[in-house]
C-alpha cells in the first residue's frame, strides 16, 4: 500500500515539474518573439544611400549599422541598401517621408526643395571652417533645421559632413569671380546656380555620375562638386584646372521617417541616437582628412590647383551676394534667423 502512495507522489511530481519547465519555456518564447536579452523590442530597420561603398560618409553608415546591430545583440537589425541598390536620390526624400523605407542618406541640397532652410549649406562662404560647421550643428541652429525637418516628417538622426565644394574646370584657372564669365558649369542645387550666374557663368544641372562624359565632350566646361567625388569619378582625367574656394560646407543627412521613430521603445531611441552621435563625430574628422587628401591626390594626377587666398574671399563672397537673397527669399524668416546664428559665431 505504502509502496503504491509513493508511486502516486512521484508520478505526481514528475507532471508538476514538466509542467513548471513548460511554462518557463513558453515564457521564454514568448519573450523571445518581442525582446532580445538585454530588453530591445526585435525590429528590422531599411536604411537606403546612394554614394558609392568607399566614400568616408559610406563607411560612417556602414559602422553605425553594425554598431546598432551589435549593441542591441542582433535585436535591432539595420539593413543597409548601399549605391543606390534599393532607392535612387531623386526618389529617396518622398520614400522616407511616406514611409516606403524607414531610414536613408540623402544631400541637404536634395531637401531643400521640401525643406527650404537646408538650402543654407548651398549658401556661399557661410561656414570658414571645419569647427564652425560642427560648433553651428551640435547647437541652435542644428536644432532649428532638425525642427524644420520634423514638421514635414522626417527626424534627423545626424548630419553627415560631406566637406567643401570646389571648382573644376577645362579652360582657365578660376582666380577671381570674373574668370567664370562664358563658361558652362555643372551645377548640384538652385542657390549655387545663382552663385555661378553672378559670377558670369551659365549653371548646367546634370547628376554626379553624368559630368564625367560631360567634360570629355565639352557638353560643360566645369563642373562644381566635393574633391572626394571628383577624384573618385576620375575628373583628373577630363579636367585641367582645380580651384579651392571653400565656398558650400556640403551636408548629407540621415533622416527617419518621424511616424515610425515615434513607434520606437524609448529604448531603441536611446540606442540610434547615442550611435548616431558617435557616427557623425567620426564623419566630421573624415571629412577633412579626406578633403586635404583628395586635393592632394588630384593635383598628383595632374590637375592644375589654385587656392584661393584667405585674403581674396571677401571679393568671392560679395559677387555671390544673389545666392545669398535667393535663399532668404526662399526660406524665408527661418531662413534669416539662420544667417544671423552664424554669423553670430
């Protein structure tokens, strides 16, 4: 009798235990579908750029995926589309906004047209220098353009420094504003059209990947851009001369469509934002180191350069004074306030 009770309490036991280790379990799944260990919801993040793989901006991204990736021990998985491989620059803005893809790079010049104070890094001479940009950035006025951006929709994770645009060009070096009278300049925005006007010069708009074949046509006769990007589209092949003006602080930024941000744990916030910030340091040493490089690489290569003395830009600046009025017109009152915070510098 006694032999059988035990029996009963055994068997008993062994069901309570399965029991108990089948509900841990299932707790455990259950936990698993929503949250990794360290407590990050699982979400896949779509983020979209189209500069090439090997630019510094690029490798910045790049980083800041893996580095999201790994902190959150694979729960918030960013999955980048590099090159232009998911969206095009022309179409990227409106997907972000609309929520097609949840995270992309694209220029400041590029959302201008549905965010008229951007246009103030196409502005000429507006930044001198490299702490100037990021002073200007980390404070008032990045917080009035990230403000401007979240009204239309789209959150700014970090500014991504491109750096300095120049001058290259196939007839003559550029030693002053009145050397660009006659020729034929690609252009990357509506301000620096105004610009290359004044100077006496027609604007010729065309994509990145078209100046090259342009130049060795003679469809232009220069072409506007960062050196980074003239070296890395060879125009120390289809160009003679360099001019370096400093005169635009070219800016990309890596914008979330602001609807899906607000859906994000506070947590995951913490996250992107934290490594965002880590990124666009790193970004802003690389571009400097990458613009006094590349300068240096091009004329290696043969590319006649002219820099532009210190002393001369005054002259620059005052013939750029049309770009200048195009973007106040544009932008309006934010677009004043936002001149008078640098110049305030």
């Amino acid at each position: 009798m006694m032999k059988n009770f035990m029996k009963t309490i055994g068997f008993i036991m062994i069901i309570v235990i399965a029991l108990v280790g089948c509900s841990s379990k299932t707790e455990k799944e259950s936990k698993g579908a929503g949250a990794s260990g360290d407590g990050y919801e699982k979400t896949t993040i779509r983020l979209a750029y189209n500069l090439p793989q090997d630019h510094h901006i690029s490798k910045g991204i790049e980083q800041f995926a893996k580095d999201v990736t790994e902190k959150s021990d694979g729960a918030v998985k960013v999955q980048v589309y590099p090159a232009g491989q998911l969206l095009s620059d022309k179409d990227m803005n409106q997907s972000i906004l609309s929520g097609g893809v949840e995270m992309g790079v694209n220029s400041s010049t590029l959302w201008e047209s549905t965010v008229p104070a951007m246009g103030i890094f196409d502005v000429p001479y507006v930044f001198s220098d490299y702490d100037a940009a990021g002073k200007a950035l980390n404070g008032e006025f990045g917080d009035k353009l990230r403000g401007a951006m979240e009204e239309k929709g789209a959150k700014v994770l970090l500014f991504a420094d491109y750096g300095y645009a120049q001058f290259a060009n196939n007839k003559r070096p550029l030693k002053k504003p009145e050397d660009f009278k006659g020729l034929r300049i690609r252009s990357i925005g509506d301000i620096p059209s105004e610009m290359i006007k004044a100077y006496g010069a027609s604007p010729v708009f065309m994509g990145g990947g078209e100046v090259y074949m342009a130049l060795q046509r003679n469809t232009v006769d220069g072409a506007t851009s960062g050196t980074t990007a003239m070296l890395q589209r060879k125009y120390d092949e289809v160009a003679k001369y360099l001019t370096i003006n400093n005169y635009a602080y070219l800016e990309f930024i890596l914008a979330v469509n602001q609807k899906y941000w607000d859906g994000l744990p506070e947590k995951t916030q913490t996250l992107l934002t934290e490594t965002a910030k880590e990124t666009e340091d790193w970004i802003r040493q690389q571009a400097k180191e990458e613009d006094e490089r590349t300068a240096k690489e091009l004329e290696k290569k043969g590319m006649k350069v002219y820099v532009v003395p210190q002393e001369d830009l005054a002259q620059w600046k005052a013939a750029a004074k049309p770009a200048w009025d195009a973007f106040t017109k544009n932008a309006g009152d934010t677009g004043k306030e936002l001149l008078e915070m640098v110049d305030k510098q």
